[in-house]
C-alpha cells in the first residue's frame, strides 16, 4: 500500500492543548512527530511508554528532564537531543522564565491517538478506538 506525501505549512498541524503534531499515526505507523510549549511551570508529570520509544530536540528554552530509572536530571538547552528507550521513567518540567518549544518523536506511532488526536487538517481520516 502507497502512503501520501505529507506536507504540513508553517502552524498547519493537528493540536491537541499544547502538542502540535505534524505526523500522525494516520500519515505513517513508524512514528508521530509534534512540536510542543511548555510556558513556564508547565510540565509532565513521571511516566512510562511500554511499547515505544520517546525522545526530544529543543528548540528554544531549557527542558528539564528527570530519568527516574537512574535518578539523573537532564538540562536540555536548544539543540540538544534526548532519547529515552522504551519503559524508562522519565518526567518533563520547564522552571525556566521563557516558554520551551521542542520536537517530540514516539516511535512507532499510536501516541496522538492515546492523548486524544482527532482529524483537522484537510482529507485526514481517523482510524482506530480514538477515530
């Protein structure tokens, strides 16, 4: 099966709250990428994927990673990258003074259908529990 070739402008993506996501599981099953915001004192609390893999690059602010499996916190300033393997505790927080802006990618997909995504963008269809 041929998949489409997936052009997202400038702002174009399907958000859900803060998580703009530019590939969804409907555009490919290997991964979702999505832009997220954290303003300051945002965060995710400590959590485990366990069956995919998580990982960031910031653009613009410092990420504050905490790896509970190792007790190691992570200042991600930009352009710094940030893989966390399967089943590894982990938990986001910005305590910085200015919004972080970063590329998230799961890998495989499914993780935009878990947090609630729902078709937006022209000719995009749901499939799955969530569609």
């Amino acid at each position: 099966m041929s998949r489409q070739v997936v052009v997202v402008e400038p702002g174009g993506g399907d958000r859900v709250g803060n998580v703009e996501f530019l590939a969804r599981t409907v555009d490919t099953p290997f991964f979702n990428l999505s832009v997220v915001t954290l303003r300051p004192g945002q965060g995710v609390a400590s959590h485990r994927h366990p069956a995919e893999d998580d990982s960031w690059l910031v653009l613009d602010g410092t990420l504050t990673v905490r790896l509970a499996d190792d007790d190691r916190v992570v200042e991600a300033g930009p352009g710094t990258f940030v893989l966390v393997p399967v089943g590894t505790a982990h938990e986001l927080a910005n305590t910085g003074p200015d919004d972080v802006r970063f590329l998230n990618v799961h890998s495989p997909g499914g993780f935009d259908r878990r947090i609630g995504w729902r078709p937006q963008r022209a000719g995009a269809v749901a499939t799955g529990p969530h569609g």
